[in-house]
C-alpha cells in the first residue's frame, strides 16, 4: 500500500489523505505499481469523458480526456517531451544533448513536439471505434505506465543526479514482473488481442528507444523516461485505431 501511494504521489498531483515520505530506494520500488495507477487515472477519464459525452459532442469530450491527463499529471512528462525533443535539435555530442535536456527553458523543437504529441492523441482518441473508447481511454495511460518501468529496469544512469537516477537505482527485475503481470492481465480483460499487441508495440518501441539512448549517451534520465511515456500513450492509441480498421478481436 505504502508503494503504491508513492507511486500515485509521483504520477498525479490529486492529494491523498493518506499521503506518505518516500525514503531511499522507495521510489523504484514504486514503480511496480505505476500501470495500476495508469489504470486509476484512465479509469477515472473513461468516467469524466462518459458524463461529458451526455452534454457536449463527442469531439469536445475527447479534447477533454486529453486535457483532463494533462491537468491530472501537473504535464510531468510533457516537460520529459519537449526537453529530450530539444536535445534532439541540438547540435553536438553526449554533453550537449544532455546540457540541453537540463535547460529549463523550451526551445522551438520542444514547442513542436509538445504541440504535435497533443494533436496525435486527441485524433487518435477520436478516430478510435465507439465499442473500443472507453476501453481504450482506460487501458492506455497504463501501458504508457509500464513502458515507463520497462525503460527504467536494467538501464543505466546517463547523470548522477534527478529523478531518474532515483528511480533506476531502485526499480529491478521484480518490479517489472509485477507490472507486466498487471498490465497483461489488464490488456487483456479490457481489449483483448487488441489490449496485448498494444503492450507488445509499447515493449518494441520502448526496447529500442532504450538501446539507442544507452548508445548515444549511456543511459537514460527522467526526461528520456518521460518522454517514452509520451510516445508511448501515442503509440497505444495508434495501434487501437489500425486494430479497429483491422477489426481485430476485442475483449476475451
């Protein structure tokens, strides 16, 4: 229970009354948990989407889902987005895709990747077959959630300092058994074979996201890790989309 509140701290900026100091080697540890909190905060859109849809158009309660994920994260790992898109416009080696990444400040490319990450979910959301939406609505911040400890586990520091370090040297292999488990399970009582082959592109691309930021800079940091879960919230829905076109089999 004491994990997972620090999980759901970290991930979310809804206050608990049962809120708790994380201590050291806490907060990867937390991360076995953080698809389940995926799957609270999607639960909770499904949920608000349904009551907006009762009043508005369905396009305005899909710009709503989006918005309300952003709002409900405090846009945490927005800001993993655009800093590690920023890095990628720099010019220059390991040190100053790293320099750039620290910057507090966006540049143009960050603007650009947030803009065009926000504009690929909310098309997606809305493309998405009326039998998958709320399913679908559930099911993905979660996945994104275990690409998240999937990228974390086994990975190594690209900087001493940050949350990402934090969070790499306490998550291990039994994290990521719990998290797969509870994601797989997830996938598949909510969408099926669709719900696994989402898991199974998000595990893909996070793999080889991860090999290519052990090779260019030598591990990873919390923007790298946040902006994985970015992409890999845009991925999912992608991936829902084609399953719908490709009418693959929904839930078991």
């Amino acid at each position: 229970m004491r994990l997972f509140v620090i999980a759901f701290q970290f991930l979310t900026i809804i206050p608990l009354p049962c809120a708790v100091a994380w201590q050291e080697g806490e907060m990867g540890r937390s991360m076995r948990w953080f698809p389940l909190v995926g799957l609270a905060m999607g639960g909770g859109a499904a949920l608000a989407r349904y009551g907006c849809s009762l009043l508005l158009p369905s396009s305005l309660a899909d710009l709503l889902v989006v918005l309300l994920l952003v709002l409900v994260t405090g846009a945490l790992h927005l800001d993993g987005l655009a800093d590690v898109c920023d890095g990628f416009g720099a010019r220059g080696g390991r040190e100053r895709f790293l320099e750039v990444m620290k910057d507090s400040s966006v540049g143009a490319m960050g603007v650009v990747g947030i803009v065009l990450g926000l504009m690929l979910k909310y098309q997606a959301l809305a493309e998405l077959p009326p039998e998958m939406k709320s399913g679908g609505i559930v099911l993905f911040p979660a996945v994104a959630r275990f690409g998240q400890v999937l990228m974390a586990t086994g990975s190594r520091r690209a900087r001493g300092d940050g949350l990402g370090a934090l969070f790499i040297a306490g998550v291990g292999n039994g994290e990521l058994v719990v998290a797969g488990g509870t994601i797989g399970i997830a996938a598949a009582l909510i969408l099926g074979i669709t719900g696994l082959v989402c898991c199974i592109m998000v595990s893909g691309f996070i793999l080889l996201a991860k090999g290519y930021f052990h090779r260019r800079l030598g591990g990873i940091t919390g923007d790298i890790i946040g902006w994985s879960s970015e992409l890999a919230e845009i991925i999912c829905l992608l991936t829902m989309v084609a399953a719908g076109r490709m009418q693959l089999p929904g839930a078991f």
